[in-house]
C-alpha cells in the first residue's frame, strides 16, 4: 500500500509511542516540595498543605491539591504564579485553594486528608 507523498502526515510515520512521565507518588511529591520550599516562602505562603488523592497515597494521581495559607492576601497574579509554579516543579495539574476561599463543609470533608508540607 502506498500514499501519495501529499496525503501522507508525518504522524503515519510514528512507530514508537510517546513515553509516559514518570509516576509520582506521595512520597517525590514531598521531596520535591521540601527540595523547592524556599521558593515557596518566596510567594508568600505562611502554610502549604497537601490533601486528595496524593495526600492519601493513592495508586492513580492524576493531580495535586493544595490548600494554601498567605502571610499577606496575594493578588490574582501572585496565586496564579504560585499555581503555575507548582506544577512545572511537580510536573502535574495542580488545584490550589485558598484557606480563606473554602467553605466551611468543604474544610470538614478534606480535614482528614490535610498534610502540611510547607
């Protein structure tokens, strides 16, 4: 079988799938962290706690929640780097809530699963 070179796409050419990144676990969740916790302060954060399904150490984590206390309240812009930040040392989609923004059933449902990290 044979294509026409103007029908052909460079994706018919691809014999080795992409390599998937690295799994993390709770554990280089952490290390990176602590490895990047003087950054960290550098936003501003007071506290940084870790919940959800990395906190929990589960198998499957498809991203990292985080609930974040500021000394000062940070503009949009200074969240937003923090977030951004996160995720390009993690490697992962990262949600950041505020402590100030969650209600208080919300703080209930995740009060078990709450790590300080930072």
């Amino acid at each position: 079988f044979h294509l026409p070179s103007r029908l052909r796409r460079s994706s018919d050419f691809q014999t080795f799938p992409t390599p998937l990144p690295l799994m993390k676990n709770k554990h280089t969740i952490l290390q990176i962290i602590r490895g990047i916790e003087p950054e960290i302060r550098d936003f501003g954060v007071a506290n940084l706690w870790m919940f959800g399904s990395a906190a929990r150490d589960e198998t499957i984590i498809h991203d990292v929640d985080f609930l974040v206390e500021f000394v000062d309240r940070p503009s949009f812009m200074a969240f937003m780097n923090l977030k951004f930040f996160l995720e390009e040392k993690i490697g992962m989609p990262v949600d950041l809530f505020t402590k100030q923004s969650c209600p208080d059933r919300f703080m209930r449902r995740i009060k078990s699963d709450l790590l300080h990290v930072a």
